[in-house]
C-alpha cells in the first residue's frame, strides 16, 4: 500500500525535486503538496534557525492533515554579510518582494567584495514530523561563492549568482540540469538524509522496488 506524505509548500520546483528523489530511491510512498489537501493558513516562520522554522511547518501540516509531514526550511549564508541573509533569504528584501529583489539586494550589498571573498554556502534543514508527533531535522550544505552577475535560466531564488564549490565548469547552479544539481544541492543532501528516517518512520521496506 502505498503511504501518503505531505509536503508543507506550494513550491512546485520543491515537489518535483523530492518526487524525483524518492522514485529514484524506489520508495512507496506518494508525495502531495500544500495544493492538493484542504487549504489552510500558513504558520508564521517565527524562528532564527532552518531547524526551528522547518519544525514550524511541518508540525503544522501533520496536524492540520493528520498525514506524516516534511517541510524545509533554506537559505543563502553570505561569509562577508556575516551569515546573512539566512533564515531571512526569501524576505530579504522585505514584504511584497520576490527572488529577483533579494537576488538584486544581496548583489548590491556585496559589490565591493572581491571575488575570493565572495564565499557563501546554500543551508536546507528538512523536519519530518509523523502525526504521532515523532520528529526528526537533518541538514544539508552546499558551499560555493557568489558571481558579479546572474548566469543562467534553471533553478530559482539566488541559484543565478551561485557557483558551487562540489562542481567542474564554473556553471551557477542555474545552468545546472536538475539532475547535477540535485546530486550536489543542500536540499537534495537533506532530503537523501531524510529518506531513510521516513521510510524507517513509516514501517516501509527501503529496498528498491522490482
């Protein structure tokens, strides 16, 4: 029988990106989103760390839906902005603005900085959390340093001004295909790691299915 799971997001390129994962790992297990249960109010991200905020929202998803929850919380860790922008990546422009005023923001603020300077590392911690209230974080990291300008079309948020440290080329994580960038990415890391949790979590064979 096949086990549903909620993932707490309306993020469709998150979706695709954990569905993709866990085909490859052969688990039975059908991943839904925020879109295809009953609406509900998003919980606010009240707290200053990934682990904390992705907590958050996977406990409210199991609660609201009864189904075993995961939810991430991301962010961009500039070394010259002192970590910064953080838990705050996706607002760092404030209210109202989207990835290309954050993206925009964070070019302006390091314009200065040179290039051997430019370091900063990609942070996903995903939270399972089962109805049951068992829960577990782990965490992924992906190291690289900012460009001048954006490179490429893939991916989302600050992907464009991103060469990572665990790729040949020179290639932003926007000019990555899916797959090279799931193999290498901070969230693709966490959700690996999370794999097996959940799979133990929910009493299922973790052997490829035939």
């Amino acid at each position: 029988m096949t086990s549903k799971v909620l993932l707490a997001t309306h993020n469709d390129k998150k979706l695709v990106e954990l569905r993709r994962i866990v085909e490859e790992a052969g688990l039975d297990i059908e991943i839904v989103s925020l879109h295809d249960v009953p609406e509900y109010p998003e919980p606010a991200e009240t707290e200053w760390t990934f682990e904390g905020n992705a907590l958050i929202k996977a406990a409210e998803g199991a609660r609201r839906t009864g189904l075993p929850s995961i939810a991430d919380d991301s962010g961009l860790c500039v070394d010259a902005l002192g970590g910064m922008p953080g838990v705050r990546s996706s607002r760092w422009a404030g209210p109202g603005h989207n990835d290309q005023a954050n993206l925009d923001l964070v070019l302006a603020q390091i314009d200065d900085v040179e290039a051997e300077k430019r370091t900063a590392q990609f942070v996903s911690v995903v939270a399972i959390v089962m109805p049951d209230g068992r829960k577990k974080t782990v965490r992924g990291e992906m190291p690289g340093r900012l460009t001048f300008e954006e490179l490429g079309e893939n991916g989302f948020g600050y992907d464009p001004i991103f060469i990572a440290d665990e790729q040949e080329g020179n290639l932003t994580t926007a000019q990555m295909s899916s797959k090279d960038k799931d193999a290498i990415s901070h969230r693709g890391k966490a959700l690996r790691q999370i794999l097996p949790v959940l799979a133990q979590m929910l009493g299922l064979d973790q052997k490829p299915k035939a």
